[in-house]
C-alpha cells in the first residue's frame, strides 16, 4: 500500500489553517480536478478523490483533532463511517457548498428558484504565481481554465438538434410539484424530481453534450495583476466564469458569474516583505561595521549605496525609504529595511591574526566580561 500523503499537504495548507482556508484550498482542487471536467483522467480523478478524504478529515472539528494528535491512525481506529463522501460530489454540490463566500450565493445563486432578477451563474478561481519584481510593477498573465460552457450544438437545450424539449408531464411544465405530508395534513412545493424543476425534458439526447446542455471547455485570458498586490488576494474578473446551470436557465440568458484569479507571489532570495516594506538581511564584516562603509546594496530597482556609520552592531537596521513595494491602493512605495547581519571571520591568515591580537592588547579592558561584572552577577543568579 502506498504512502498516505499528509492532508495538510495534500490541501496545500498550513497545519494552522483555519476552516475557510482549508474549504478556500480544497474548492480550488476540487474544481481543478473535478471528474466532470477532467474527462478520462485516471490522475485528476486521484487527485480529486484525495483532496476529498483530506478534506473529509479536516472541515470536521473532531476529525481533524484526531488526525492532528495521531496521524492516519488515529482516523483508522477511530472506525467511524464517513459521514459525508465528497468524492461523491457533483460540480455543481461543490459550488453550492461555498456559495455563502465565493459569492455564487450572492448574486442570486445560480439556479436558486425563488429569487429575484436573472439567473446568475458560478465563479470560478484560478490562481496564478508572480514575482516580486512582478509586484513592484504590475504584470500581464496569462491564466487558462476549464469552465462549463453551453453547448454549442443544442444551444444549451440539451435536446438532440431538430429535436425539442416537451413539457414535463410530471409537473405540466411548472418545474415545481405539490407534495402532501401526514395524510394530506400539509402540503409542500418541490422541485419536480423528473425534470429537476426545468419544466421540461427531453426525449432525443444532444450529442454533444449528452443532454446536460453544459460542456466543459478550456478558456484563455490575460488577466492584469496591479502593482502592490499581496499574496492570497485576487483580481475579480467580471463575466468569465460559468453560465448558470441549465435548470436554471434553459435557453442560456442570464448572467455568467466571475472568474476569481488568486495571487501566490514567490519568495525572493534576498527580500522578505513586510506589508509594504521589503526586508534584507545584509551580511557586513566585522572591520565594516568597526569602522564604518559604504555598502552596495541590491533593491528590486537594481544596486544602491547604503553607508554605514562606525560602530554598527549585529542586527542594526538601516531604513533606505521608497525603496519598498508599491501600496495597492495609492501607489506609494514602501521603504526597504536593511538589517546587517556582521560575519565574524572563521578563518585568519597569519598576519591578520597578528594584527588581531595586537588590536586585542589594545582593547579597553571595561567593556570585557569580567570587568563589567557579568560573571559575577551571573554567579550571584545562579547561586540565589
Ligand atoms: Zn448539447
Ligand atoms: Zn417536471
């Protein structure tokens, strides 16, 4: 039996992840990798099915308590039956699901009966990776998704083409059916279970889309990313995520919903950033930060000169303003935080040696250990 990958990993999420994170991670998966929309592939469908599990395990408090305390095991002698399969899940559950935050509920949730104005569909999210360099100025990308599109060959009927949907003769053409409960006491109005409250159905099959009226197509956009963005926000583009759901919207009118593009920036080797300030770690010499110097530092807009005064100490942080990333909103830049870092030598020449240890006869003796008292006190702490 092979290996069973982390959850955390398998998610993509930190150990700390709170319960949107971890639903945020495994929608974007499951979209991805969603049977429906990966046709014969044996490694989405895998994929799929683990984030599943994952997600099965950690969207429940107890669950994820045990999986965090005893690992794999811990859910194996647990015993339990799954409560809920998600691998089980339609496309459209898996929307549904999120639709109180992904905004597919918010609009007027795609083929939600009983609410006002057009029919809306889902968003999608994609997520793109850029560079520091990339939030400094702002940049272009390309994004390619797969998205449910209405069938061309039916016009999103779903009908053979020739061929027309009939009325539904379960409900009449209503989508909705009465119900009676407790021997007639009440009444409830469903959805018809024969045509999923369309009104219609269909005798003759398109065969583009096997009747579903839906097609899963691959879509591709170039989406601007504004300079100063910060990693995990997203650039909502308006229109490009699905139609709404055939029950919906049998002939295709209504509002498509949006594509949400999440933003990873990557780490860079020699900034961190800090809201809108960059970090860097510079490495000095010991005779640099003795004696004072001129450093080179590098910026996101190429070299700069930073000096440094005589006498710098170990961690010292140097501010070189504007030298940051952009703010989002007013395009006003950040500074750049030098913190130096000094580097003692690990190996001396003869003659540096030398001159060290004269250096070191000549050093005022005030400030050793001994004579600021350090031993001392530190006897007394230990001995109190
Ligand atoms: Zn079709
Ligand atoms: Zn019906």
């Amino acid at each position: 039996m092979p290996a069973q990958r982390d959850y955390y990993e398998v998610l993509g999420v930190e150990k700390t992840a709170d319960a949107e994170e971890i639903k945020r991670a495994y929608r974007r998966l499951a979209m991805k990798y969603h049977p429906d929309r990966n046709p014969g592939d044996a490694e989405a469908e895998a994929r799929f099915k683990e984030a599943a599990a994952a997600y099965e395990v950690l969207a429940d408090v107890q669950t994820r308590q045990l999986y965090d305390q005893y690992g794999h095991e811990g859910l194996h002698s647990r015993g339990a039956a799954a409560t809920h399969d998600f691998s089980r899940m339609d496309i459209n559950d898996i929307f549904s699901m999120f639709g109180d935050i992904f905004g597919a509920g918010v609009g007027g949730g795609g083929g939600r009966s009983g609410r006002r104005g057009p029919a809306r569909g889902y968003d999608l999210e994609t997520e793109v990776t850029i560079t520091l360099d990339d939030v400094l100025k702002g940049c272009e990308r390309d994004v390619e998704f797969t998205r449910l599109d209405i069938c061309d060959k039916c016009t999103g009927t779903g009908a053979k083409p020739g061929s027309k949907p009939v009325q539904c003769p379960t409900c009449g053409g209503q989508g909705r059916v009465q119900q009676s409960g407790l021997g007639g006491m009440f009444r409830m109005v469903t959805n018809c279970p024969a045509c999923g409250g369309r009104g219609q159905v269909i005798r003759e099959f398109c065969e583009g889309c096997r009747g579903k009226g839906r097609v899963s197509r691959k879509r591709k956009l170039t989406v601007n990313i504004p300079a100063g963005i910060r990693e995990g926000q997203a650039v909502r583009v308006q229109g490009e995520g699905e139609p709404p759901p055939p029950e919906a919207s049998p002939a295709g009118e209504g509002i498509r919903g949006d594509l949400h593009v999440a933003v990873r920036v990557k780490g860079h080797d020699f900034f961190h950033r800090d809201g809108d300030n960059l970090l860097l770690e510079m490495p000095i010499s010991f005779t640099q930060a003795a004696l004072g110097a001129d450093l080179e530092i590098p910026t996101l807009d190429g070299a700069a000169k930073l000096t440094i005064p005589k006498g710098t100490q170990f961690g010292s942080a140097f501010r070189v303003s504007g030298k940051g990333l952009p703010n989002l909103r007013n395009g006003r830049r950040g500074d750049l935080v030098v913190g130096v870092k000094v580097e003692i030598p690990r190996r001396l020449s003869a003659k540096q040696e030398k001159l060290l240890r004269d250096f070191a006869e000549t050093e005022d003796k005030s400030v050793l250990p001994e004579s600021t008292g350090f031993w001392k006190k530190m006897a007394d702490l230990l001995g109190g």
